[in-house]
C-alpha cells in the first residue's frame, strides 16, 4: 500500500548529508551505526510482516532509513529516540520524504527503558536495529510495558541474536533466552551484513523474530518471582542447580527440595530447563 515516491527512502548520499547538516558522527557510546540501504530496510520490514492497520513502534530511529520504510507499510509509526540531535530532526526528516504520511508518525524524545507510556492507539508491532549495548534490556522493557505489542522484529548483533533465539541445551542458551520466551516464541529471521551501516561494524549482525505468546506460561508465580529463578541459575551456570540455587532457596538443601517438588533433577544445570520448568521451580520455593 505505499503511497509513497521511490525515492522517499534514504540512501548512502543522502544519510552522509544528513548526517553532515546536523554535524552528527555516529558514536560507539550508543551503539550508532546507522543503515544505509534501501533494500535491506524494505526487506526487514517484509520479514516483520508489517500490515497497513499496524501501529509500529520503533526504538532508536536515527536518521530515519528504518523509519520511513516502515511509514511506507504501517498504519502509524511511533519512534523512540534518546539523541537529542536526532530527535529533533526526524519530524522534519518524514514531513520532507513522506509528506503524505506525516501525520501518521509520533517521535517520543526518550531513554526507551524510561517510557512508560507511547502517544496515539496502543501499539501491535515492534521493529528496531537495536543498539547493541543495551539491546536485551530495551526489548525485555518493551514486551513488558507493552503487552499490545503482537509481533516484534529486532536487529541486533549476531551473537545476541544467537542468544535470544536459543534452545535449552545449547551453549548460548542463557538469561536472555529463558527470559524472551517468557513472553514470546523466538527465533532467528535471517543475516545482515556489515556493508549495510555506516560506519561498518566490526560484528555481524542478524534479525530476531519474537511472536508474543497466545497464553501467558501457566504459572502460579509472578514473572518477577521467576526470573529470580533464572538469574539465580545462570550466576553460576558451570554449577548444579542445587549448588547455584543455594542463594536462591535459602541452603542446597532447600534447593534440592524445590529441584524436587518441580521434577527436576538437582544435578541439573540452568541451560537445560525451559522457561516452564523455570516457572515450576520458582512454585516450589520454600516459605
């Protein structure tokens, strides 16, 4: 449904430009390495399967290559930006390339882990090249905050990526993955090169796909309760369960006690449970 020039999206020329006007240098303390091809922000949008009724919530916009392709899908964009630079240009950014479409984008100048509150019709998708250093926190706060939010699309480092999507058992399976799939099903959505930022990272990047859970897990414990559990587990993951739980529980007696009642075998390490063996362990907790 574009109803848009095909020139409306930014290119390498035009985000140097950009860039230039506004004396912006990207810099590694926010993790800013802008995407600088058309195709790849048309290609995510597409694996985001963003719809023409979406209200699309985006963090870290930029300089607005993101942004624009996904003004050119979506029903309404809302953007979160910390950088007061870019803040204050993107309105002027979309109203110049997609006037048509102007008033269908919000910009929310703020620290994505501070929002408590988006403008405009609840938001059903999220899509982000997420800085890398503070990319599992902002989407964790996102999904939490925002329980509108159906689908996500995430662009992050490659190792996050790898983390976030992995199974029990596997040697990256951690924190980020137990605690992702608290509210969605996760997995890996495709590879992204280097050459597409500016500057060029030096790490490989890829895309996450998170599609929130139909049903909450079936739990009596509190979210809050079970990633206690989690954190506990994976402190020490080299460890037992009982061992690394010990904190957790009170004494590795304890712990083995509620190991048991969760049917799980205290020998166990943390990269072995699913996020609902998690849950059954946080149940049994001794008072």
């Amino acid at each position: 449904m574009s109803t848009t020039e095909p020139d409306a999206l930014l290119g390498p020329a035009d985000i140097r430009e950009l860039a230039a006007a506004l004396g912006v240098r990207p810099t590694k303390q926010r993790g800013q390495n802008f995407v600088i091809d058309a195709n790849t922000v048309r290609r995510i949008v597409r694996t985001a399967e963003v719809r023409p009724d979406d209200v699309v919530v985006e963090v870290g916009p930029g300089l607005g290559s993101l942004t624009l392709a996904l003004l050119e899908a979506a029903d309404r964009v809302t953007a979160v930006e910390i950088d007061d630079v870019l803040a204050g240009a993107l309105p002027a950014t979309v109203a110049a390339r997609m006037p048509g479409r102007a008033d269908r984008f919000a910009l929310v100048h703020s620290d994505a882990m501070l929002v408590r509150e988006l403008p405009g019709p609840a938001p059903t998708a999220l899509v982000a090249n997420l800085p890398y250093n503070v990319a599992v926190p902002v989407l964790l706060h996102m999904l939490d905050r925002f329980p509108t939010i159906e689908r996500t699309l995430v662009m992050v480092q490659a190792e996050v990526a790898d983390r976030l999507a992995a199974r029990p058992g596997n040697k990256v399976y951690g924190v980020p993955s137990v605690k992702a799939n608290w509210y969605a099903e996760v997995k890996r959505a495709g590879a992204i090169g280097r050459n597409v930022f500016w500057p060029a990272p030096n790490v490989d990047s890829g895309l996450v796909s998170l599609v929130r859970r139909a049903e909450p897990v079936a739990t009596t414990a509190t979210k809050r309760q079970v990633f206690a559990v989690v954190d506990a587990a994976f402190a020490q993951r080299r460890k037992t369960l009982r061992a690394a739980l010990a904190g957790w529980a009170g004494s590795p007696a304890a712990a083995e006690a509620a190991l048991t009642a969760a049917g799980i075998s205290p020998q166990a390490r943390g990269e072995s449970l699913t996020v609902e063996e998690f849950a059954r362990v946080a149940e049994a907790r001794p008072a």
